[in-house]
C-alpha cells in the first residue's frame, strides 16, 4: 500500500479498534502496518481481526508483532 493509504487506514483503526499502529516499509512488500502483540489483549486483538475480516485485509503474526497489509505477506 501507498503512504496515502497507509495513513487512512491507521487512523481507521484507531478511530474503529483504540489500537496505535505503526508504519514499516518492507522492500518486498511496501508499507505495512504493525502493532507489538504485546500491547494488545485478547479484547483488543478481537477488535482487529474482526476490522481486518470486513475490510478484507491480511492479518499475519511475526515473531513479535501482528502485521496488516492488503494482502499476505511472502514468508
């Protein structure tokens, strides 16, 4: 995704899920949005997989972090 959607899309998920993400430019796969799984708690992990569900997003876990983009990310 573009910087211009990446925004947009942040700060959806802010207004819908009370989650701040962070912006990460992945050469392979552009710009991706990403939270610690750490600071989330189960309500809060809900809310953003059932945001990234209806918005048909890719939700995917790292070692530390959930990670949405527009489509799923090469391994």
């Amino acid at each position: 995704m573009n910087v211009s959607e990446a925004m947009k899309l942040k700060t959806k998920i802010k207004t819908s899920c009370g989650i701040d993400l962070k912006m990460l430019d992945i050469p392979e796969d552009g710009l991706v949005l990403y939270v610690e799984r750490k600071t989330l708690d189960i309500g809060a992990y809900k809310l953003l997989a059932d945001f990234t569900a209806q918005n048909d997003l890719s939700l995917q876990l790292d070692m530390v972090n959930f990670i949405i983009s527009t489509r799923a990310l090469k391994q």
